[in-house]
C-alpha cells in the first residue's frame, strides 16, 4: 500500500485481491491529513488456500460428506439426492466472515447457494447449504465440486436420482 488510511473500505475481490478505497489519511494516534479519494489494490503476501470438501471415507475421494438438510443422512446410492433439494457440506478455506458467496456443481451444473458461513465452536469450517439443480443426470457417483476465489476444491461424489 503507498498510503496509511484509516475509515477506509475493504472490498475482497474473486482474485483473492482487497480493493481498498477512500477513508482519512492517517499519520498517528490521532493524526488525520484529510479525505482520500483515491483506490489501491492490496496483494495478499500468502493466497487463500483451495476449498476442501469432506468425504466419508476420510480421504477427500469417493462418496461426499454431503447431507441432506432435513434429515442428517448422506446423499448416497441409498437415499439420493432429488432436484430441489437442499444439501448440506462443510467445507474450509472461505475465509472468516466472507461475504463472497462459494460456488458448488453437482454433475457440472452449479447449485443455489441458500446459505454459508462460518460453523459455530469449529474455527476454519464453514457450512454450506445448497438447492440440487435441475438437469443434473441421475447416477450413483454424481461429481461435486466447490469454486471459490478461482480455486477449485478436490471432487467428491454424491447420489442423485
């Protein structure tokens, strides 16, 4: 950054870059040198990590740790996922207090996103609750994916019918 600011706002951007606009010039504890009307982008020394999403098996392969919102069980071959449905996953690396919204596919179809955050008492997990789209082909091992900040997460699967 070329200068101190104070009042200022953040804005994170998809490229894991921060828009930093306007706000006071700061030059100390209670030291002000007038307004800011200019912009600067702010280059994060360390990236965001990828998203990971959870498997049953432990090995973020194979059958997704996905649910189904209402009733708790996983969307497998034995109860599968329906269109409509809401789904919940966690998943790590959105960011504290993110408010730039994750992106999920489910067989190459991105999902509604209904809801994201952090998972209280669980400090780096965030939920994730989403609508299965229409159109996704049913089958056994249905790919899912997380896009967020354009880095994409491992790829699990989940059953869909």
């Amino acid at each position: 950054m070329t200068e101190r600011r104070e009042w200022h706002t953040a804005t994170l951007l998809n490229s894991g870059d921060m828009l930093v606009t306007g706000g006071m010039a700061y030059g100390g504890i209670g030291i002000f040198y007038g307004s800011l009307a200019t912009a600067e982008l702010y280059h994060p020394a360390l990236p965001v990590p990828a998203p990971v999403l959870f498997s049953v098996s432990g090995d973020g392969r194979g059958q997704g740790a996905v649910w189904h919102a209402e009733t708790g069980q996983i969307a497998s071959p034995q109860d599968p996922a329906v269109t409509g449905e809401v789904l919940a996953l966690y998943t790590t690396s959105l960011g504290e207090g993110s408010v730039i919204p994750p992106q999920v596919a489910i067989g190459g179809r991105f999902a509604e996103i209904v809801y994201f955050g952090g998972v209280p008492g669980y400090p780096g997990y965030d939920q994730i609750n989403l609508r299965v789209p229409g159109g996704v082909a049913p089958e056994s091992a249905a790919s899912v994916r997380l896009f967020y900040l354009d880095r994409s997460s491992n790829e699990v699967t989940i059953a869909v019918k």
